[in-house]
C-alpha cells in the first residue's frame, strides 16, 4: 500500500506539475486570507470590548489644538500660564461634566550629562530598575548615564478604576493633590507589582524629574496587585507593573516671584501638556452638548482659542464599525477562496480518476478494499494540503523578518487551518471513494482490451 501511495504521490507531483502548482498556490491564499479573517475579528472583538470597558455608558472628549510648534511654544510661554491654571480651574468645578487628567508618561530620574538632573542618591536601585528593559517591559533609556521610568500622573479617584487594585499599602488622599511649598516637595508614589522586591512601603526616592526640571522625593505608599491595569487618556490599555503612579498635583502656594516672574515647579506643572492636552472631558450623554458648549465659552473667557475638542466616543463607534465592515469583507473573500480551492480541487480529483481509471481499475480488480482506497484519497489531499503549508511558510518567513510561524496578534491560526485542512481532507477522500464506486468495472474493462 505505501508503494501505491508513493507512485500515486510521485505521478501527481512530477506529471502533473502545473495542475499541483496551481492547487497549492490556491490553498496557501486561502489560508492567508483565513489568518486575515481570523486576526481582524479578534482585533475587532478585542477594540469593541476595550472601547465599552474604557468608555462605558459616557460620552467622552479630548482636549486637543490647533497648530504645531510655534503654537505650542506660545501656550506654554509665562504670558499664558495664568490664563492655562483658570481654564484647569474651571473645568475642575465645572458640573456638567467630570475633568480627569490621568495619563501615561516617563519620569527622568538620572542623566549624567546634566548636573541638574544628576545625584548620588538613586543609582544603588538603578540596576534593579533597569530589569525588563529586555523585555519591552520598562521604558526607555539612551545609556548608563540616563534613566528614565514609566510613570501614571493620576487625577484623584484613581482608586475607582475598576482594574487598580492595591496588594498592599493606601491610596492617595484628598491632601496628595496639592502641593502647599514649592520647597522640598514629597509626592505620594504608588508602584507596580515589578518594584515590590526593590522598594517597600515608608522608602524614599530621591531625583524624581516628573515632567519638571525641579528635582523631588517620592515617597512610597503602596503597592499595585500584578497585572493591574487602566484605560489612560488616549484609550490606550495600560499595565501597570512597571509603572510609577504618582497624584497629578495642584498648586496652592504663591507661585509669583518678586520679579512678577512664575515659580518654576508652577512653570512645569501648569503647561499645556499636563493640565490640558493629557485630559478628558467625561458627561453623560444627555450632556453632551452642553458640555461642549460650555467648555468653549471658557476658552472664549481666557482668550485660548487655539484649543477644541474631538468627541472619542463618536469616533471610536466610528471606528469600530469601519472594522466590522472590513471583517466582513474579509470573511467573504476568506470563504469564497476556500471554495474556490475546494472546487478546483473537485476538479482534479475527478479528471485525476477520469484520467486514470484504468490503473484504479487494476487497483480494485487486485482487491484493495475501500479502506485503502478512501487512505489513498486521503495521501492524495494531504499532498497538497502539506505543500500549501510549505508554502504558506516561506511567505511568512519573508514578510515577517525571518518568523516561520507569525500570524502577528492571532493566536489561533494555526489549529483553525489545522481543523479545515483535516476537515476538506475527509471531503475529499469520500469525494474520491464517491467517484471511484461509480466507476462501471466492466465497461472499464472492455475499452482497455
């Protein structure tokens, strides 16, 4: 029997070069446009769940501006601050709708070619910090002489994110938020999961630089469960075991200097970036438009009419039904390939037997069973299911830097394409035995006489 399989094989192969060519070539496709298929919808799914579990029941705003560098060297200039901290101000105490500035960013902690950003008192924990690097698991650095961490600046009810949960320690309170001296300045941290065996709770951190030149102490309060994450302000998923969570604070003290000049830890702390770019605006949807409206009538009072805002929830439904439209289309072209292969593959099986009818009737007439004829089908199809994969390989292999088996975010692929070529392969086998049992032995007989 495996003689016959093999000639079967060989015969196919070597005789039927063009047709075998064409049928690996139509199943590699139809495999790619599967894993097409297959990627999109699980992306779809995972943005459709990420985009009701981060936008809920509430409409949603960004604050964005209009312009590029020369705008925002202007907004951040001291001509602005003043009018910067009364529109944060007024979209605090707003009450149609709920201000919060909790975004993702990194902290500097050391960088040997700046004498102000440098110190002796955090470079013993530096190598225990840099762990993960490798991993894509903590954030960037440039050199031994630099190193910057990630950081979460939290607005209060940090605590009320559904996925934050503490392992250990407390929560930021009330008092965190407002920085009373612009001397010696102590900030609450709260660390991920990664740090529990560098830190404990009580331990300082000196030469912290979040997002200020003025260098200040954190002072760590406790602890994030492993695997903790939230939804930051550009909807991004954020897990937090690397991550350094500190209060996004406020400033209470005279920040106006003899020379009429601004404090400079005032300076970074109420620029653009942090108190309005980084921000949400979040209303009921009944309030939407109200809300909109009564935040450009506080741009109109402060004269900061380069700023607007994008509705993220309209456009995230936006986007979401772009992707289901394109998933769609995508399974459409996935099933009409299969079909197309499955049909071509019809075709060949039934001149293949048409074509050698005499040697299948030779076959039977030596009295090879059913069984072995349905194993010969079977060899038949995994031939060219076997070469599809091949195939299917080597194009991965090239469009994916070298990967032989990388079907980017889809962890299924394989044992789908797995499930369909073992289910088109019995097809074909009972597709085969069907057009061999109709064979007329006798009529097969005479025109070979």
């Amino acid at each position: 029997m495996r003689s016959i399989i093999f000639e079967e094989i060989k015969s196919f192969v070597i005789n039927r070069t063009g047709v075998a060519v064409l049928l690996i070539i139509a199943f590699s496709f139809s495999f790619i446009a599967v894993n097409i298929t297959l990627t999109d919808f699980i992306y779809a799914s995972n943005e459709q769940s990420a985009a009701e579990e981060s936008y809920g029941d509430k409409t949603f705003y960004k604050i964005t501006f209009i312009g590029e560098d020369e705008v925002i060297n202007r907004l951040s200039s001291d001509k602005y601050k003043e009018n910067i901290k009364n529109l944060y101000d007024s979209l605090k105490t707003s009450s149609l709708f709920d201000y919060n500035c909790t975004f993702v960013d990194s902290m500097l902690f050391y960088n040997a070619d700046d004498a102000e950003y440098s110190s002796d008192d955090f470079p013993p924990y530096k190598k225990e910090c840099l762990l993960g690097y490798e991993e894509g698991d903590a954030d960037f650095y440039t050199a031994d002489g630099m190193l910057y961490l990630k950081a979460v600046y939290a607005s209060s009810g940090f605590e009320k994110e559904q996925h934050v949960k503490l392992s250990s320690g407390s929560w930021f309170t009330p008092e965190d938020f407002n920085v009373s001296s612009p001397d010696n300045i102590v900030l609450p941290v709260l660390l991920g999961n990664a740090y529990k065996d560098i830190y404990q709770i009580g331990d300082k951190i000196e030469n912290a630089h979040p997002a200020t030149s003025k260098a200040i102490t954190l002072s760590v309060i406790g602890f994030l469960n492993e695997n903790s994450y939230f939804y930051d302000n550009n909807n991004e998923k954020t897990i937090l075991n690397r991550y350094m969570v500190i209060p996004n604070c406020d400033i209470s003290y005279d920040y106006v200097l003899d020379d009429q000049s601004y404090e400079s830890f005032f300076s970074d702390t109420y620029n653009i970036f942090n108190k309005i770019i980084n921000a949400r605006i979040i209303c009921s949807n009944e309030n939407a438009d109200a809300a909109s409206e009564m935040f450009y009538k506080m741009l109109n009072d402060n004269k900061l009419y380069e700023f607007s805002l994008i509705n993220e929830t309209s456009g995230m439904q936006q986007y979401l039904s772009g992707l289901e439209d394109q998933t769609v289309s995508c399974g459409i072209i996935a099933v009409f390939m299969i079909l197309l292969s499955v049909v071509m593959f019809c075709f060949q099986v039934y001149y293949n037997i048409r074509k050698n009818r005499k040697k299948y009737g030779i076959y039977i007439i030596n009295g090879i069973t059913l069984k072995q004829l349905f194993v010969l089908m079977i060899a038949n199809a995994l031939t060219i299911f076997i070469l599809s994969d091949i195939l299917l390989c080597i194009l991965n292999f090239l469009l994916n830097n070298g990967v032989v088996l990388d079907f980017g975010t889809n962890d299924y692929t394989i044992i789908v394409l797995f499930v369909i070529e073992t289910l088109l392969t019995v097809f074909m086998a009972f597709f085969g035995l069907f057009k061999l049992k109709k064979m007329n032995l006798c009529t097969l007989l005479r025109e070979n006489e």
